[in-house]
C-alpha cells in the first residue's frame, strides 16, 4: 500500500526577502547554501545536486521558477534516494513581524510506512541543514 508523505519545514530570518533571494533564488546555485549538495548547477530546467560525502547525484526538474514572487518548484528525477512521486517548493515569504520566512514543502510517496519515514528523516534533515546554513551565511554578510 503506497502512503503519501508530506514534509514543510521552515525558518525566520531577520533579512529581507531579497536578500534572502539573491542568495537562494538562482536553482543551479544550492551549493552556495545547503551542506548536503558539494555542487549543484542547472542544464536547462535540470539541476544536478552532487551530494556530500560522494553518494552520487540527484537530478531535479525545475517545474517552475517565479523570481518575481520569490519561489520555486522542481520535481525529483533521480538519484540516491528513492523518492517516488517527490515536488518541492521553495519559497521565500515576508514575515508579518519583520523579515523574512523561508517555506520549504514536499510532497512524495513511499511503499510503506517504514520507508516513510526514513525517507523523511532524510529529506526534513536535508532542508533543516540548508535552513540553518542559509542563516549562516546570511550572518555573514557574504550575500
């Protein structure tokens, strides 16, 4: 029986959403701010993710890109995971309260329970990383 699994992790930043844009806003860029990719870059509307620690690369469709409202789409094509079904959006928000929320959902399928689960460890462990390092390097001012 297949189960439908549903991720959405999110962060507050005290920085604008185009500060926040510019440094995440470009898809062939996630190198530049989430630790699990080593390089990232875009081939027409792919982008390849290779992954820390030499696992492989991930291939992803970017489904839609709105740089004027700041998110993105992409769809999982293939990689070290087995990620069925798997879209994601990126999005960048202003916070009511100052700042700026970064959205991060997805949506997948697993066979099972278990695999979901596990697959969903891995995935929200993945965005809390880029979460916490796009913080980091806004810290920085190296945007």
């Amino acid at each position: 029986m297949t189960v439908q699994i549903a991720i959405n992790e999110s962060a507050h930043y005290p920085h604008s959403v185009e500060e926040i844009w510019k440094l995440c806003g470009a898809p062939g860029e996630a190198d530049q701010w989430l630790p699990a990719v080593a390089k990232s870059w875009l081939d027409g509307d792919v982008r390849y993710a290779e992954l820390a620690g030499g696992v492989g690369t991930a291939r992803e469709r970017i489904t839609e890109h709105v740089d004027a409202r700041h998110y993105y789409d992409y769809d999982y094509i293939d990689g070290p995971l087995v990620l069925k079904a798997f879209s994601s959006r990126f999005a960048v928000v202003a916070a009511s309260e100052g700042g700026a929320d970064i959205l991060w959902t997805a949506q997948f399928q697993a066979d099972n329970e278990t695999e979901g689960d596990e697959l969903r460890q891995a995935v929200s462990g993945m965005y809390q990383g880029g979460l916490q390092r796009i913080g980091e390097v806004l810290a920085s001012d190296r945007v």
